[in-house]
C-alpha cells in the first residue's frame, strides 16, 4: 500500500493537482524492487518466508533492490525537476536531479548529527558506506524519486534476502548511539529546505489521492503480476480506465464507425473512463506535449495493426470492430 | 471493369488489375499508393498490382526520422524531394533508372494455401519478392529473395516493405534498373553504395528495355498468385481520394518530416 501512496502523489504532482512533495514513512520488513529487476535471481525467496520480509516492486529505471524495515526511515520526492537547475552547477542530465536530491538528505545528516556524509548521484555515503539509497522513475520533467535512510535497518537480514553485494551502513552504526526516527525526519526536511530554498507545509493525502490509492493497490501493488513478475498496468492520470483507439490517419469509414462505437459505449461512463483516439502518421503530441501512451501501442503501431482497442494498456481488440456488449463488457471488467 | 464479374464470373482465374500510371510527382506517387489500398478496403474491388517511376527522389520509411536517415543538405542542394511512405522500412532512392512495383491484396480474396501464408509477415515478403525473383529467372538472372530484399550475387537490388489495413496489404518494393548511384550515395550518404547494391543493368547479359522487364515480372506475378492482369487505369474514387491524400498528407511538411517526433520508441 505505501508503495501505492507513492505512485498516487506522483501522479497527483504531475497532473498539476499537487504540489512538489516530499513523504516520509517508515513500514515494516520488505524488499523492495526496482521495475525492471529480477525476481528469480535478485531476490533469496526462501529468507524472505525465513524472516517474514514481504516482497513490493517500486516504480522505477534501474534494476536496484533494497531491504527496509521499521529501522529505516522512507522518503519520496514527486517533483518538477525543471525547478532544480538553478541549484545545479555543471549540469549533467538525470545525474544532477539525483546528486542534487542526495545532497539535501547529506546536508540534514551532517548538521544533525555530525558525521561527514557525501552525496552523489547514487546514494548518501558515510566512510565510503552507503547510509541513503534511492529509486526513480521520470514522466517528462516529473521525478519520483523514493528512497531509504538506514537508521538502524537489519543489515544481517539486508544480505540475506538480496543477492546484491553492497557496503552498507546505518546511523546507528556510524554515530554509535540509538537515533530517534524524529530527529532524522527533521534532519531531511531541513536539509531539504536549506538546500532547495524552500518552506515545507505540512498536508494531508487528499480524498482524489486516496480513491487513486485504493485502486493502484487493487490493480497494481497487490497482485503479483506486478510485485513478482514485474508487469504493469497501464493506467492514465490519476487512474482512469484508458480506453485507446489506434486508427488509419485520415480515418477510414471502419475506423469513424469504431471511434462511434467507442464514444457511444462509454457515454455513461465519462468519469469513468478516458479515450484517446491515436491516429497513426498525426504524431506523438496530437493530445498535447506530454502525452501518456500504453506501451502496447508501440507494438500495434510497428505491426499496423488497424484499427485496434487498446483498454488500460491491453490491446483487447484489432483488425475488427467488436460488438457493442463485448466492448462494454471488455471496458468494465477493468474499471 | 466490374469487380464482381471478376470475383464470381465463369472464368476460372481470377483476374487482377495491371496499373502503369506513374504521376511525375514522387508525393503525388506515395498518395496514389495509399488511396488505392483505402479504396480496396473500403469499396472493394479487384486487387492491383502497380508498375511506376518516380523522378529523383528519396523515399523514407514511416518509422523513420529523416535528420537521421537522410542527407538533408544534399538532398536539398541536388533539388531532391525527401517523402514519407505509409510502410515502414529504410530510405530509399528513387530516380527514372528504378522501377518500383505495388501488390494491393485483400487477403480474403485468395485462396488457400496462399491466403494462409499471407497472414504470416515473414511468409507473404517470401511470396511477394518471389514473384519479382521468378521474374528476374526468366530474364536469366540468378536472384533470390533474403528478408524482403531481392539479390543477385550478394548485393542488393531490391528492396521491399508492406502496409496493412485491416484485412488489405500493400507490399510495394522497388527493381533498381540503372539507377544514379552516387546521387543515392550522395541522399543517403552511404560511401560506396556500389559495394552492396547493384543495378540490374550491370548483371544482364544484355541491354534489356524497361518493357520486357516488366513482361517478365508480371508474367511472374500471374504465375505466383493463379491469376490474369488486366491493363486498367485509376478509378474516379481512387483518383480522388488521392488527391485528398495529396493535399492533406504527402505535399505537407508535417507528414513527411515533422512527423516523427521521437519518444521511447514512438513516431505514431
């Protein structure tokens, strides 16, 4: 569910109903993956069960993977980036957003508690042990860039049920002392204030967030098809039901009939529902500059396959027009 | 030339149309390509098979990004026009020494086991080019067809792709005869294209004419799909809606080089 809270205010910032955010959370023993990582071989499945770990899989680019648990403290960033390059010398794409986001984590640490901690783009290190490690996954200039702060995380449980090698440390460890969950939240959220030259302003998830987050953890966080095998949902916004229609450029007459029959299927569902009608040879920006197109579509689109329905990332139909009650029927299955 | 006639009428084999229009303008060309594969598709008819020249110019695959896959700057320097196509595929060089043929097919009209072969990518480029390979045996050549591309000796002398709309295909490819290799060196900016492309011209034992190459690949073509070309001309509908294709589509900036906006892998 956390992971899903994630993805809700990420969508929430990047559909403009929210600020940038920054949420901090602390849950109980889990690894988490990264999207495109393995579960067969990055994961010992056997010490997970052992040690009663649940499995998650985080939105993500990199193949990483990570332990946490309630000794951990949990961060997520859903923010435009494009606000970011006035802090950044020497600006190098990705890297810098990342460096630049480490940095605020190191800057908290440092005056808090004293230690010498360095950011760069890949984490937060002390002694050359890394203390932060982080996750992220770009829509356009929008970055989610979740990650962990290991307060006094398990790291005997850490090795044992990932299979990545990696020279890790805690605070804990570094400052010889227990260390409040209190102290360190206050520690980022200082360090993120002096650093981006901003002024936190504490919130609520709101109501449209929480409907999204119930249905993320539905379709997506809950099932295994995502948490195991890594396969994703396409889900538009802030999670309404996509309905794409992939058809010829000018539209033939088999192609108007089935953009009718589409409208006219989801006349009552409005709320529900989004179509977009991709007419193939009008380009990528024919609903706008940052369009959100299924990853299928691409597949269609290399195999002309004309017309075709694609429902929440799913091609359901192609070559035909299907009858009325099969398309509704394909349509609310997954609403 | 009544469509029905030919589908159900007492003659055995069926007959297709034989199109040798060629507009002298290569947009106006790719819109006649287009149109007649929509007309097929939406009104019926007979399918076609098209024989056509286009003047110097370069013909880029609907994937493609022409920045990239073009030189601009020559292109633009030697006056050569640069054209998107509905199929997907590489750039090509088009001039009056390339022959470029067009098979408009609804797959339901054939029979099987040709009709079940076609459905299959890799099985219909198979089929398409060995007609044009069986037309080059009978002139003499040993060509054979390799991934859509058409060979003789190792080097390349035809290149083919395929659109498909609903349930009608265009394959359309072109027969280098004795095109300007360093004009296409020059758009495309592949040194020494001698080294792996050839004219059909340099392989012929002797000078052949434009016409009996194409006696050849259509007799080819009669033989590889059971049937009987008919010479005929474009229809009304079919002249029309190329023109609308022309006017919307391939004399526009937008289609043919601005389309191609890139974004993990999309151009839409």
């Amino acid at each position: 569910m956390e992971w899903a809270v994630n993805e809700a205010i990420f969508r929430s910032r990047r559909t403009g109903l929210a600020p940038d955010t920054l949420r901090l959370w602390q849950g109980s023993a889990s690894v988490v993956l990264g999207a495109p990582s393995s579960f067969k071989d990055d994961v010992n499945h056997e010490n997970c069960i052992k040690n009663s770990v649940e499995i998650v899989r985080a939105n993500s680019v990199s193949p990483e993977v990570f332990y946490y648990d309630m000794g951990s403290l949990n961060f997520a960033f859903a923010i435009d980036t494009s606000e970011l390059k006035q802090f950044i010398k020497n600006y190098q794409p990705v890297l810098s957003e990342y460096q630049l986001l480490n940095e605020c984590i190191a800057v908290g640490l440092n005056k808090k508690f004293r230690v010498t901690s360095k950011a760069d783009a890949t984490g937060v290190y002390i002694n050359n042990k890394k203390v932060s490690e982080s996750l992220q996954v770009w829509f356009y200039d929008y970055l989610l860039f979740q990650g962990i702060v290991h307060i006094n995380t398990n790291l005997s449980i850490y090795n044992q049920v990932t299979r990545f090698k990696k020279q890790l440390t805690t605070l804990k460890l570094e400052i010889g002392e227990e260390i409040p969950v209190g102290d360190v939240i206050n520690a980022l959220v200082q360090g993120v204030e002096e650093k981006l030259d901003v002024k936190f302003n504490e919130q609520r998830i709101t109501e449209e967030e929480q409907k999204l987050i119930q249905k993320l953890y539905r379709v997506k966080y809950s099932l295994d098809k995502w948490n195991i095998s890594g396969r994703e949902p396409f889900l538009i916004g802030m999670g309404k039901t996509t309905v794409e229609v992939f058809v010829a450029y000018p539209p033939t007459s088999k192609c108007r009939e089935l953009i009718d029959l589409v409208k006219n299927v989801t006349s009552d569902l409005q709320n529900e529902v989004e179509i977009r009608v991709w007419m193939r040879g009008r380009g990528i920006n024919q609903h706008g500059p940052c369009p959100e197109i299924s990853p299928v579509l691409k597949y269609v689109e290399k195999h002309s396959t004309l017309p075709a329905i694609i429902i929440n990332g799913e091609l359901k139909f192609s070559e035909s027009i299907p009858s009325k009650e099969d398309l509704r029927k394909a349509i609310l299955e997954v609403s | 030339m009544d469509s029905s006639q030919l589908r159900t009428g007492k003659m055995k084999m069926r007959c297709w149309r034989l199109l040798e229009y060629s507009s002298k303008n290569p947009a106006m060309n790719l819109a006649i390509e287009e149109a007649i594969l929509r007309c097929l598709m939406e009104y019926g008819g007979p399918n076609s098979i098209r024989l056509w020249q286009n003047p110097s110019s370069v013909i880029i695959g609907y994937f493609q990004n022409p920045k990239s896959a073009v030189n601009m700057a020559a292109c633009k320097k030697m006056k050569i026009r640069v054209i998107r196509r509905i199929s997907g595929g590489g750039a090509v060089y088009h001039d009056h020494g390339n022959l470029n043929y067009s098979i408009f097919v609804e797959r339901e009209s054939l029979e099987n086991p040709l009709k079940a072969s076609i459905k299959d990518l890799e099985k219909s480029y198979a089929i398409f080019c060995g007609g044009v390979v069986e037309g080059l045996k009978a002139l003499g050549i040993e060509a054979y067809s390799q991934n859509g591309d058409i060979m003789i000796r190792g080097k390349k002398v035809s290149g083919s792709a395929q659109h498909r709309l609903y349930n009608v295909i265009l394959h359309h490819g072109t027969l280098m005869l004795n095109i300007n290799m360093e004009m296409l060196g020059q758009a495309l900016e592949i040194s020494n294209p001698e080294k792996f492309l050839v004219n059909l011209h340099e392989v012929l034992p002797n000078k052949i004419s434009l016409d009996k190459i194409k006696k050849a690949v259509t007799k080819s073509f009669e033989k590889t799909f059971n049937i009987k070309l008919e010479k005929g001309t474009l229809t009304s509908k079919e002249r029309r809606v190329a023109k609308k294709l022309y006017k919307m589509k391939y004399s526009q900036e937008n289609w043919n080089i601005k389309s191609y906006l890139y974004h993990g892998g999309f151009s839409l």
